[in-house]
C-alpha cells in the first residue's frame, strides 16, 4: 500500500503540531508552578522583612543609647563624688576629735600642773 506524499506530511504537520501544542501546554503548566513558587519565595521574604522591621522598631537606636550612658556616667561620677565629700567629711570629724581629746589631754595636764606647782 503506497501512501500518498500529500497524506504523509499533512499526517507529519498534524503530528508536529500535536507535539507542539502538547509541550506549550507543559509549559504553561511550569510556567504557572514556577509562579507559584515564586510568589512563595516572596511572601517569606516579605514577611522576614516585616521581622526585620519589626526587631529595628524594638531596639534601641545608637543615638539614643549614647544618650542613656553619658546619663548614667553623670550619675555615676556625682554619686562617687558625694561619697568622697562623705568620707572626707568623716575623716575630718575624726581627726578634730582626736585633737580635741589631745587638747583636752593636755588642758588637764596643765591645770594638774599648774594646780600641784601652787
């Protein structure tokens, strides 16, 4: 059976435009996945940019940081000072106790003195 030239290549066209109806079909079809996929790909990467904005919202900034411990150190230096002025302090009304009871001491010994010489 001898088949015709015409028969031949309208059966070859039909067969290559099935195949390519069939493969821009899975095309389509991956080319929908892939979108898929990547709206996903997205949506993590906004929602960890949300995160992100998020976590910098909470923290402190630097300028503000700075600020906070350079009140803190004033703090800090004022109450060391006081505690120096305190212990000064304490230190000298120890020291003028102590020459008040010499010079009571030697107050006494001179009346004693003074009053055993008449």
């Amino acid at each position: 059976m001898k088949v015709s030239w015409k028969v031949y290549t309208d059966q070859r066209f039909s067969d290559q435009d099935k195949a390519v109806q069939a493969a821009l079909q899975a095309a389509e079809k991956a080319v929908t996945k892939a979108e898929v996929a990547a709206d996903k790909r997205f949506d993590a990467v906004n929602e960890f940019r949300g995160q992100l904005a998020d976590q910098a919202s909470r923290l402190m900034s630097r300028a503000e940081y700075l600020s906070n411990q350079k009140a803190l150190e004033d703090k800090i230096s004022d109450l060391t000072d006081r505690i120096n002025r305190n212990e000064g302090r304490g230190t000298g009304l120890s020291q003028g106790w102590g020459i008040f009871v010499a010079l009571a001491t030697i107050a006494i010994l001179l009346v004693t003195l003074i009053v055993r010489v008449k």
